[in-house]
C-alpha cells in the first residue's frame, strides 16, 4: 500500500508544528509520531528520517516564498511598490506556513552546515539581494530617503516582518494583508502625527 500525498502532508504539518515548538535536536521520530497518532515505526513508512521531514518542511515553504518573490520582483514595480508587495507576500507566507518559518528562523544557520541543507544559505543570499537591491534602487530613484543605510533598514524591514511568525495564527482577527498594510504604514510612515 502506497502513502496518500493527503497523509503525508498531514505528517509534515505535524513534524512542523513539533519542530517548530521544541527545535529540531530536541524533537525524536517517536514525539511527531505521538503528536500524529501513529507508532514511532510507522512513519519509517512515509519518511525516512527526521532530516528528510525538515528539508521536505523548508523546502516547500522555501519554493513557494520564491514563486511569490520572483512575481513581484519581475512586475516592474517601482520600488516602494515592491517593498509593499514583498512585504504582502512574506505576510502571507507566514500565514500559509508559520510553523515552517519558525523552523526556518531557529534552524536554518546550523542546518546550512550540512551539505543536504545548502539551499539554506542560497536563499539567504537570494533574500538579502532582493531586498537590498530594490532599497539600493529606491535610493538612486528618489523614493526613499537618501541618508538611509540601506542593510539596516533591510535588516529592520526583515526582522520586523518574520517575527510576526511568533505571534501569528492562521484565522485571526486580522489577514495577512491587513497586517502588511499596517506595518508598511508605520515602517514607510513612521507613527508620529503628521502635522
């Protein structure tokens, strides 16, 4: 008998839940089985390690992070446009795989280490490129403020945005949307009154 795709997502979505709240060194096959309502060996059926759920984890949320990357950053937006839309789209990132962004923000530089997991580091490059060039762009084009350094902003903008995974539930009061409008508001803004 042959796994289901249904059910081998529904075990990655537990794997990631688990290693999103206890770490990956600490999480044993035998603690996603439990949480999964399985016998430790059983999931031997579907994956055949720990390491092969986390890759399967962060490089799904990672393929599809990029789809939405690659859209925006081939719209020709100008580039607070662009800004406001990776923004948008890492919102909604969280919001589609929160518990892999968790993983990805407390595992990702040990895991890059490991040769399996080089495609880690290749994205934080392509990341750090992305948003830098399009902060460097709005510099040269009058956009954004010319006395800005450009890799603090990108830092702030980053950590401001992927925290967001600690706290954010799926289904809340607000939509990712609403909650990209509200931070590009105070980060392109600011909070002071306007006088």
């Amino acid at each position: 008998m042959t796994p289901t795709p249904e059910r081998r997502r529904e075990l990655l979505a537990t794997a990631a839940e688990v290693f999103a709240a206890q770490g990956y060194n600490a999480t044993t096959v035998r603690r996603i089985a439990d949480e999964a309502g399985m016998l430790a060996g059983s999931l031997y059926y579907h994956f055949d390690s720990k390491e092969s759920m986390i890759d399967e984890i962060l490089s799904a949320f990672l393929d599809e992070l990029w789809r939405g990357y690659d859209a925006v950053l081939a719209a020709g937006l100008g580039p607070r446009e662009t800004i406001e839309a990776l923004v948008t789209e890492s919102f909604r990132e969280i919001d589609r795989h929160r518990p892999a962004v968790a993983i990805y923000q407390k595992e990702s530089r040990h895991l890059a280490t490991q040769p399996r997991f080089a495609y880690l580091a290749d994205s934080q490059v392509r990341f750090e490129k992305a948003w830098l060039s399009t902060l460097e762009r709005g510099v040269a084009d009058g956009a954004f403020r010319d006395d800005l350094d450009i890799r603090l902003t990108y830092r702030f903008v980053r950590d401001t945005v992927w925290v967001a995974a600690s706290w954010y539930r799926p289904g809340g009061h607000h939509s990712p949307e609403e909650i990209a409008r509200q931070y590009l508001s105070m980060v392109l803004d600011g909070i002071a009154l306007r006088t």
